[in-house]
C-alpha cells in the first residue's frame, strides 16, 4: 500500500506535437481568412482565387517539371534566356508523387504540398521558439510568421512553405542533438530551394562547435584524444555533416552535367534569369531610383525602413543570445535575399524562411496581457489577409 502521505504523481509532460496543436490551429485559422478574403476579392473582380494560387508565375514552372522533366526554357527578346533548371527539384518530385496517386491535377497537387507543408512550417516554427524561448513565444512567433505582409505566398504552389517546414525542422535538430536528422533535414532543404545552403552551414557550424566543445571538455577531464575511441555521439555527428549537403550539392553537380558547363552550370542557368549575387549593390540602385519623384520617394523610405528592422532583429537576436545554428541561418537568408541581384519586387517573399528575426518581436507580443495580444495579432491578420487579396490579384509575387 502506498504511503498514507505520498506525494500524487507529476503529470507527464504532453508531447511536442500535442504542445504544437494550438499553434498549428491559430496559424490555420489565419490563413484560411486569407483564403477567404481572397476568394471574394478574386470573384468581385471576375477573377479564380485558385487560378492565381496554382498557375501563375513560379508555380507554372514547377508544374511543367513535374508534369514534363527538365528541359524546358524560354529566350527572351533581349537575349536572356530562362530555363527551368533553375527551379530545384523536391517539390516537382512531391507534385508528381500526389498526382500519380489521386485524381489531382499537377498544379492542385502542388496546392495541396504547399498547404499542408505550411502547417508543418508551423509547427516546427512552435518547435523552434519554445525550445529557445518557451511557448508563449512559440505561440506569437508562429502567428507572426502567418500575419507577414507576403504571408498568401505560404498557400500558394511555391516552394517557400515547404522549404521552411524543412529548415525549421532541421533546425529543431540541431538545438536537440538529433544530428543525423538535422542532416538529412538539410539535404531536402537543398534539394528545394537555392538557399538551402544556409541549413547546410547551420548544421556546419554547429557541429564544428560541438566538436570544439567535446574536445575541450575531454582536456579538461584530462583524456588522451588520440587514443579516445569516438563516441556514437560524434559518429552521428559526422553523419549529419557529411549528409546535409548532399541534395543542394547533388542538383547543382547534375545541372552543371546537364549543361556541360561544369560544377558551376548552375550560375550560368541562373545568370539566364539575370540572378546573382551583388552584395547588395542593384538593391540599393534600384531604391535610390525611388527617391526621383515624390510619391516613389515614400517608397524608398519604406524599403529603407524595412531594411534597418530587419537588420535591428538579427542584431537584436545576437545580443540575446539566440543559438549559433539560427543566426547562422538566418544571416545566410537575409544575406541571400538582400543582397541578390534578383528582380526586387521578389525579395519579401524570398524572406519568408527567414523566420527567427520574428523571435524578438515574439517575446514582444507574448509580454502583453493575451486580450490585447489576440486583438494586436487580428488586426494584423485582417491586414494581411486585405493585402495579400489585393497583391495577388494585381502584380503578386514575380
């Protein structure tokens, strides 16, 4: 028999993913108002809401992949020419996959990845701040993630959702020690978008501070590294290391087969859609071309002003501490995005994995009292959802 005054048995703790739930749920109901408003915005002016999620700009491209292989490209009049090998290959590969087994066409089941791939985004989103900053922090962060500006690019047949989904997971890896997850993570990153470079130097550098940390703490202890076997630890350490970069690294070597232009086929394909790496230089021509007239001129300060928030926010991240693998992360995309040679008006959503400079504005909003956090987040929801109808409905994401 139990003791007449033993203490009850603690709760055990609820799993991740049941701890993810409401955030999961908070992040699709704001969506789907996005969706709504879209969906009466589009019809009032004569227009389908899935049309312009499905089968404009990027999305028709991937569509032919998955429908056609690779191949394809288009010469422009000035000479340039824009070839669908610059278009990385997982979520083709998951278009046809859906297609082949339901009655969707290709372009509805890019949708569907997409959608679904934004809920995992999510998640591993919650995942990632609670770890870090708890999950009220969690909670904001992924709702602010869902209220951005672009935030109608994460429901449509692009790939930004679900190469987030696979970095913020990956990442979760590596602030778990999960290293051979967090590798393979990376390697679908890289074989999903161009940027997934920056989930493969996350899980680099965090794995060579590791490393410097083990071998700091062997000395310490007074151990004799070089007859020390390794541990299974610092095995699967290797093992995510020497996986992670193997998607980006693969497609870029078979482009450059492809072409018979070498390892570095791939920029040549790139150059054909006049994208490359500048430092910034084009960006900041192009917004003090903003500053010729007066109603422009609002505009160049606008981009100015976004430009020093961000930077503010990875900063802000530095100096509280925020883990090495996100700031490595993160500084990679903002460099990438910021400072690419890329048609401008694609830049915001070229942002949107960069999801850990929302963390300072997370702990921000998860400070104030929850009735004025919730009715902060839905105004913001509302804008976005506003802004996201207008945006597709006229230039929308290039």
């Amino acid at each position: 028999m139990a003791a007449p005054h033993a203490p009850p048995h603690a709760p055990r703790p609820a799993s991740l993913p049941r701890r993810a739930v409401p955030a999961v749920l908070g992040y699709a109901a704001v969506r789907a108002l996005g969706l709504v408003v879209l969906a009466v915005w589009s019809a009032a002016r004569g227009k389908s809401a899935l049309t312009l999620l499905t089968a404009r700009w990027d999305s028709l491209w991937y569509t032919r992949v998955a429908e056609l292989g690779y191949g394809y490209q288009v010469r422009l009049p000035n000479g340039d020419v824009h070839s669908n090998l610059a278009f990385f290959p997982l979520l083709p590969w998951l278009e046809r996959l859906l297609h082949a087994v339901t009655p969707l066409s290709y372009a509805h089941a890019g949708l569907v990845v997409s959608l679904v791939a934004s809920l995992v985004a999510a998640a591993g989103i919650f995942a990632v701040a609670e770890h870090v900053y708890g999950a009220r922090v969690g909670m904001c962060a992924v709702l602010l993630w869902a209220v951005l500006p672009v935030a109608a690019v994460q429901s449509m047949a692009y790939s930004e959702s679900l190469f987030t989904a696979l970095a913020a997971w990956a990442l979760y890896a590596l602030l778990t020690g999960r290293w051979v997850s967090a590798g393979l993570l990376a390697a679908l990153a890289g074989l999903t978008r161009p940027v997934g470079g920056a989930v493969v130097a996350a899980v680099w550098v965090a794995a060579a501070v590791s490393f410097a940390r083990d071998r700091g703490a062997a000395r310490a202890d007074g151990a004799r590294l070089p007859t020390r076997a390794p541990s299974s630890s610092a095995v699967r350490r290797l093992l995510g290391v020497l996986v992670a970069p193997l998607g980006a690294a693969g497609y870029v070597l078979w482009v450059g087969h492809r072409t018979g232009k070498g390892p570095l086929g791939y920029l040549d394909v790139q150059a054909g859609w006049r994208n490359g790496f500048d430092g910034g230089y084009a960006f900041a021509r192009f917004v003090a071309a903003r500053f010729t007239s007066f109603p422009s001129a609002l505009v160049g300060v606008g981009l100015i002003v976004g430009v020093a928030l961000l930077l503010w926010l990875y900063v802000t991240g530095v100096r509280r501490g925020q883990p090495l693998g996100l700031l490595v992360y993160t500084g990679i995309v903002l460099a990438l995005a910021l400072c690419a040679s890329s048609y401008f008006g694609s830049k915001p959503r070229l942002l949107l994995p960069a999801f850990p400079v929302l963390f300072p504005l997370a702990a921000a909003l998860a400070r104030l009292r929850t009735s004025r956090s919730a009715l902060l987040t839905a105004a913001l929801a509302i804008a976005s959802a506003v802004y996201g109808a207008f945006w597709l409905n006229g230039s929308g994401p290039p």
